[in-house]
C-alpha cells in the first residue's frame, strides 16, 4: 500500500469523505476515500500500489464471451449480453464519430479490456489499435484478432503524433498517475486529434444522494473520481481544449442508480454464480427490469447536467 499527495494540484491537504470495502472481498479490508480541500479530487488513500493491484481484479471483472456457461438459460442470456454490449458500444462510437468528426484513422483504445469497443471501431473502417494490461488483453488478441498491446500506455512505446483518437472509457480513474497518463496521450496525439475520457461524475445527483453507497465508486480498482472542473482543469493544464461535455448514455445503458438501490443484481456477481454452476435467472430477469425502470430519472438528471457518467470529448491544440 502507498500513500500519496493529491494527482492535481500536488497538496496533501485532505480529509476522509469515508471508508468502503472491496465488493469482491470477503475479508474486513476498507479503504478511505478522501477529498483534496484544494481543488476538490477525490481519490482513494492510502491505496494499492502498481505492483499490487493486479490482485483486486478478478476474472469475472470484464465481460468475455468464454465465460462458462453450463445451462441453456445461461447461453441464452451470454448470447443477449452481447447483443446487447454491442449495440451500446455501436453507440458509442457514433458518437465519437458525431462530436469529433472523425470517421476514420487510427484510433487507440487505451484499458480495452476485451476488446468489443475496438471490435465496434474496426466495424466502422477504423484502423483499430488497443492497450490493454490484464490477461484480457489475450483475449483481445486471440479471440478477435485486434491489434492490442498487452501492457500499459508507457511500456507500449509508441511514437510521437501517431493516433487521430484516443479513447479511454472508465480508465482514467483506474490509473495510478492521471495527469501523466494524459500527458503520454497528448504526446502520442496528432494535432488536431481528439481525446475522449469517460468518467463517474462525482457531481452528479447520484452521488449526492447516495454518499459511499454509490456504485460507481469501485474501490480500490477505481483510485480516482472527479467531478467537471478537476478534469477539465487537468486536460486544460496539458495542452487540450473541451469541446463537448456530454452526459447521455444510451437509453438503455445499465444505470448506476440500479446497482446504487440494488448491489445484489450486479451483473458481475451473475457471472460468479454462473462460473460456480448455478443459474441466477431471477436476479437477471431482476436486473433488466430495474434498469428498464430507472431510465426516466436517468434521462433526467442527465438533462439537467448531472448524469451519473460523463464523457469529455477534447482536441490537442
């Protein structure tokens, strides 16, 4: 574990907001969340550090096909997640295309676990390249042959002014130094090139009403949470101009709010069960349901600019 200053402004001037464990342990292990009282970051101190925290990943995190499945319900319903995974992810980069106007290039996809989203860019003409550290990272590769690293950003080596777009989608929170993250990007970026980072909105109504409850914070793999201002703040620092700030999902993106009222129906936690043999065809059909649901109050706070999940869309000056 290591304790370390704040990733923005450099202070260590904090307090603790509150404690959460790891949804995945068993054991009694919590980890503080803290605010900067300088410029409002909240991150988890003291933390995993990065030779540790490959251990609080397991291999349920990330959706795969290869996922066992022993009963029929079960192959029904891994057959309709990736339907489903894929629509979103078409969807995602439309609007990539839409707000950058970019409808082809090099795209790099940094943290793209498995790949689908890649997968997704190569469908539409993109020139697909991906980096990902996690075993996942194999799958990628073996599975549907994309053209992924496996490794992190820096050990990747690529050369200056290379991607017309990076994307990375809830990965700048799982990274041990944000500010030198974007700052390899704005390196390997060609003029001109866009930058799209997904993010919790610790700003949100969610969060607001929900405190520590609040499913997006996925501690300690999520290491960093960050409202409007402390991102903008840090991709303005770097050299990068905002373009848009969008905080609409698709209408049918599985809503934090869910698991927020319901930990239980984690989609994450069907797998396990289904790795272990067993068949949770009530908390999935639970689950579909609750997220049918909760699309009116997601659309709303969306629309008054407090959607649960941000995503800032920038261009390297």
């Amino acid at each position: 574990m290591e304790h370390v200053a704040c990733n923005l402004c450099g202070l260590d001037t904090t307090q603790i907001l509150f404690k959460k464990r790891d949804k995945f342990e068993t054991v009694q292990n919590e980890f503080n969340v803290v605010e900067c009282q300088e410029c409002g970051l909240l991150y988890v101190n003291p933390r995993p550090d990065q030779e540790e925290i490959g251990t609080f990943y397991p291999e349920i995190y990330s959706w795969k096909e290869t996922l066992k499945a022993e009963s029929l319900f079960a192959k029904w319903m891994r057959r309709l997640e990736s339907i489903y995974r894929y629509h979103l992810l078409r969807n995602e980069v439309s609007k990539v295309v839409r707000f950058t106007g970019k409808n082809s290039g090099k795209v790099l996809d940094v943290g793209c676990g498995t790949g689908d989203r890649l997968d997704a860019f190569r469908s539409r003409g993109f020139d697909a390249h991906g980096v990902e550290p996690s075993p996942s990272a194999k799958y990628a590769k073996d599975f549907l042959k994309l053209n992924v690293v496996e490794g992190d950003l820096f050990s990747a080596h690529f050369q200056d002014n290379f991607f017309d777009t990076i994307t990375l989608y809830h990965v700048l929170e799982h990274t041990h130094n944000p500010m030198k993250v974007c700052q390899e990007i704005h390196r390997i970026l060609k003029e001109g090139g866009f930058l799209v980072i997904q993010v919790p909105n610790k700003d949100s109504f969610q969060f607001k009403w929900f405190e520590e409850r609040w499913a997006a914070f996925d501690v300690p793999r999520d290491l960093y949470y960050f409202g409007i201002q402390p991102l903008r703040s840090l991709l303005e620092r770097i050299g990068f101009k905002i373009v848009k700030i969008d905080h609409f999902m698709n209408w049918w993106h599985p809503p934090t709010l869910v698991l927020s009222l319901f930990p239980s129906l984690d989609p994450q936690k069907a797998w396990g069960e289904e790795e272990k043999g067993r068949n949770p065809i009530f908390q999935r059909m639970a689950w579909i349901v609750s997220t049918f649901l909760s699309i009116p109050f997601t659309q709303l706070e969306s629309g008054m600019g407090r959607g649960a999940i941000v995503t800032f869309y920038a261009v390297k000056k």
